[in-house]
C-alpha cells in the first residue's frame, strides 16, 4: 500500500473512532437525562429544580470514568429525603435508562 493510501485509511479509522464516540457520548447524556427525570420523580422535583437536577447529574457523571459517581451521587440525594434504595437497584435503572436511551436513537 502506499503511502499516501495508508494516510487515507489512518484518516479513515480516525474519522470513525470520532464518530463512534460521539455516538457514544450522546448516548449516555441521553441515559443520564432519563436517570435523572426518574430520579427527579422519586425526589418530587419539578419544574426548574427537575432541569437543576438533570444537569446535575450530567455534570457529575463528565467527572469521571463510570457508572459510580452518579450512582453514589443519587444515592446520596435519595438518602437525605429517607428514600431507601439499593445501589444495585439504582444500577438496574441506570442500565434501563441506558436501553431505553439506544432504543430513542440518541
């Protein structure tokens, strides 16, 4: 293959590579905007403090890798309103979410 042809491909993959985590990306801020709406719901937030909320969590889940940092996040705000549930029950919902997020095409 020639050079300039190998450029092509490498440039190609590369293109593809972008692609892909852009898809990925929107897919999970898709994911976290239904976590948090449901979230929101089990908090009662509406309104302003629901939209407060869902950037919340978006920002909290661009803060690192993971799943782990929104979990413990909701975990602790449903806490403080004597709200128990689960981390692994909060995971199930988040990877509901997730599903339903890749099913809207985001």
């Amino acid at each position: 293959m020639s050079e300039h042809g190998f450029d092509r491909r490498e440039e190609g993959f590369e293109a593809k590579l972008h692609a892909e985590g852009d898809q990925k990306f929107r897919l999970e801020m898709q994911r976290d905007k239904l976590f948090a709406e449901w979230v929101a719901g089990q908090l009662e937030l509406t309104g302003d403090e629901c939209e407060a909320y869902k950037a919340s969590i978006i920002k909290t889940d661009l803060q690192e890798p993971g799943d782990q940092d929104v979990i413990a996040k909701v975990f602790a705000d449903l806490a403080a309103k004597g709200i128990e549930i689960s981390k692994e029950d909060l995971q199930a919902e988040l990877d509901l979410c997730h599903e339903d997020a890749a099913a809207e095409g985001a």
